[in-house]
C-alpha cells in the first residue's frame, strides 16, 4: 500500500510526492551560512529571520547553483532594493510556474518575513552619538536603547548579510 501522499489523493497530479528540492536546497545552503557565522541562537527569531531572507535570496537568484557570495552580498545590501527585488521576482515564477510546492515555500516565507514585525534596535534611526540619540557608547553604528516596530526582513537581512560577510 503507498502513504496517502503517492497514491493520488496527494501530491501532483502524476501520483507522486510534490518535493520542494529548490527551495530545501536553498534553505540548507542559508542554514550552513547562519550556523557557520554563529552569530545569533539557531532556533531565535533573529535566526529565523535571517534564514528566511538569505534562502529566499538564494532561491530567486538566476545564477548558477551554488550562488557565489559576492553575489549574495550585494544583494543583501543594505543599500539595495530587497523587498521589491522579492516581490519582482515572486512575480515573475508566479507567471512561469503558476504553482509548485518551491514556489508556495517561497511565497510563505516571504509573507512571513514581510507581515511578522518584531520590536527591535531601530536600525534605521540614528547612530548612537550622533545628534539626537542618547546612547553612552559614542560611536556604536546602531543605539540599541531605541527599539522600534520593524517587519521581520528589516532585522533577517542585516543578519544574513552580515553571516555572508564572515563566510
């Protein structure tokens, strides 16, 4: 007898299990980069985040497999575009593939990543010790004092950029 998800009642229409290897591939290659870097707890929301961004990144990119570094680095820049670059992207499978199970991963971690907001240092505020911020460590890049509400992708990003750095 096949599990329920071979004959037929689920999976793809030929009878076998739908298995999102682009996406799992692309989610491995984040989880060794984070784990690698040691920057946060596996298992933190930090880490979530930032494994959600970087396998996104990796997933939608167009180049070879594995997605050199210098390539991901610039991408996850601060100073780029990111979510809009997601969005795009996301659109542009949506109209080739119309669905697929590495295409749903994709969507949902991008939701995830765009709708969950997480109280944090404010990362776009002012820097500790310049004017307005009140921070006691003059010349720190980020008061951590200030914490705002920021989408989840404000705070994954950073981290897997910086995690790519360290590589």
């Amino acid at each position: 007898m096949l599990p329920e998800s071979t004959n037929g009642t689920g999976g793809t229409s030929g009878g076998g299990l739908a298995v999102p290897m682009a996406w799992l591939c692309a989610e491995y290659q984040a989880d060794e980069v984070l784990r690698s870097a040691a920057l946060v707890a596996p298992g933190s929301l930090e880490y979530r985040a930032g494994l959600q961004a970087l396998a996104l990144t990796v997933h939608l990119s167009e180049d070879p497999d594995p997605v050199p570094v210098e390539t991901l680095l610039r991408r996850t820049a601060y100073d780029r575009p990111w979510p809009s670059w997601v969005e795009e992207r996301l659109a542009g499978r949506l109209a080739v593939e119309r669905d697929g199970p590495d295409l749903a991963l994709a969507h949902s971690a991008w939701r995830g990543l765009r709708d969950t907001w997480v109280r944090a240092a404010d990362v776009d505020g002012p820097a500790a010790g310049e004017a307005g911020s009140a921070a006691d460590a003059p010349g720190s890049p980020v008061d951590e004092k200030v914490q705002v509400w920021l989408p989840a992708w404000k705070l994954g990003l950073p981290l897997a950029h910086l995690s790519l750095y360290l590589r």
